[in-house]
C-alpha cells in the first residue's frame, strides 16, 4: 500500500511576540493558513527503511546524513511510542517530494514531519494517544502540532495551544528571494518581546495586526524589504513576512490576480521562489 500525504505550507497571517519562558522559547499569539501547494511525502512498506529525496529544493537536505531531517525523527518517534505500547511499526521508504525552499518561514520542515506522522499513522493503522502524539509533536518542533492539522487557526503559547478559526480560501502569492533565515537568530535579535496580542480576529482587520519578527528579519536580510516591496508593487491588498522569514506572502482578490503578479515577479526576479496558491479551509 502506497500512503501519499501533502506537506501544506504555513503561512503566519500574523505573528504578535507577546513573551518569553524563562527556558527562552517566545511566547507567541498568532493567525495560521496552510496553502494547496506544499511538499509530499509518500510511504511505502518495504523491507527495510530507506529515505529519498526529489524536488527543487531537495539539494538543500542532506542525503548523505538524512538523520537529522525531521521526516526521520518523526519516524523514530512515532515508531519508539508505538513499540513502547507493544505495538509493530514495520520498515517503511519515505519519499520527500521538497517543493518548498528550506529554512524559509512556511513550516517546510514542520509540515514534512506532520504528513510524516499521518501517513505513518494510516500505513501503521496506529491510533497513538493524544497527548503522547501531542508531545511527540511538539518535542520535533513548535511548528509541527498545527501542521498536524494543517487548517486555519490560532496558535498560542509556544505555538502549542491551538484553536481552529474559521476563514476563507484566499488567494494568494509565496515570495522568498531564496536566502536561507535562521529561526533562532531571528529572535535572538528581537529588541521588544512583549507586544500586544492580536485580539478579535477578523478578516478586515489582518491590516492592523503585524509580524513582530519582520523588522529584525529586514535587518538581517535585506532582501526581504526588496519582496516586500515587489509584492506592494503587484497590487497585493497586503504584503506581510510569514514566520521568521524569508518568505513573504500577498494578498489578492482572487486566483487569477495572483497568477498574473507572479507572472510579471517572476519575468523581473528569476532567481526568486515565486508561487500562487489558495488557502484551505
Ligand atoms: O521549535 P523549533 O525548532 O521550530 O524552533 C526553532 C528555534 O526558534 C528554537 O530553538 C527557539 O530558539 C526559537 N523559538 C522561540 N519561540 C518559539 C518557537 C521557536 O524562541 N515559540
């Protein structure tokens, strides 16, 4: 039986920094969006475990070593709570189809590890306790349980306490000038991490919410500010940086609007990561 899951990219509508835990990890209150376009993983029993790669951006893992790719520790995860219950987790080849660029903002790593753990889980017919798999989730990545269920939502806490919100499809462009940004050094260089939480969500009111890791990202990478700028150029109703970047996303009125501003983004900045997508519900 072959399992195919999609990766979903994430995208953070916005992004309040209201805190930070005396063990250094920022206290986060934030509006999340995942995309149709992604990565995929597909699994497939085999004899022994084997990981592949294809994609644009496959050159960017590392294939020598995948021991540290975050599919795999998913993997031995999943397969040590499994064993512990007394339970099989047979020998399996994950296929990474890498769509996305890496270290990029859009959860590429987290929503990898995610379609990994429910792929496994339908291949495994596995039903892991919630919390167990909560923990388990959250112990690859802060990222990794709202992957889990990849629709919209709101985040809080570390990015561990979820509420599912209700929004509609949007249209929308992914920009990343393909410059890799660091997460830890993004809020390293935070100046001020205790902002205002986001509040009442609404649609009309994403323009007054924010990426509270935006401006320490522009300092870093310079390059995002020139994206951000491209996509105002467009006629994006709004540009904002996703995560800590570098990715940076625009808003449209509709799908074809966005195709037409990745047309024209594309013919000027080749070597850019340009993509129009929708949001799921
Ligand atoms: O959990 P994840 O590996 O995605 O986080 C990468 C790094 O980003 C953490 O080691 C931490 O430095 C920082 N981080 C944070 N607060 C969060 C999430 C991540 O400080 N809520």
């Amino acid at each position: 039986m072959r399992i195919a899951e999609k990766a979903h990219a994430k995208i953070n509508l916005a992004l309040h920094v209201t805190g930070q835990r005396s063990d250094g990890y920022h206290l986060l209150d934030t509006l999340v969006t995942f995309t149709e376009t992604g990565d995929e993983v597909t699994i497939d029993a085999a004899g022994e475990d084997r990981f592949t790669l294809s994609g644009r951006f496959a050159g960017d893992l590392d294939q020598a070593d995948p021991s540290g790719n975050l599919v795999i520790r998913a993997r031995d995860g999943l397969r040590r709570l499994l064993l512990r219950d007394g339970r099989t987790a047979p020998p399996v080849h994950i296929h990474l189809e890498k769509n996305l660029p890496v270290a990029s903002g859009i959860g590429g790593g987290s929503a990898d590890a995610a379609a990994c753990l429910r792929g496994l889980m339908r291949l495994w017919a596995a039903k892991p306790d919630g919390q167990a798999l909560a923990d388990l989730a959250l112990g690859l990545g802060a990222d990794v349980p709202m992957c889990l269920l990849s629709r919209p939502l709101v985040a809080r806490g570390i990015g561990d306490i979820l509420e599912p919100v209700a929004l509609p499809p949007l249209s929308l462009l992914l920009v990343n000038p393909l410059k890799p940004v660091s997460t830890p050094a993004i809020f390293r260089r935070l100046t001020n991490r205790h902002n205002p939480p986001m509040g009442t969500i609404s649609l009309e009111g994403l323009p007054a919410l924010r990426n509270d890791l935006q401006p320490a990202a522009e300092a870093l990478e310079p390059a995002i500010t020139e994206v951000l700028a491209a996509l105002r150029a467009t006629g994006a109703t709004l540009q904002r940086m996703s995560g800590s970047g570098a990715t940076c996303f625009g808003l449209y009125p509709g799908i074809a609007a966005a195709r037409e501003a990745a047309e024209r983004l594309e013919a000027r900045q080749p070597g850019w990561f340009v993509e129009a997508t929708t949001t799921l519900r």
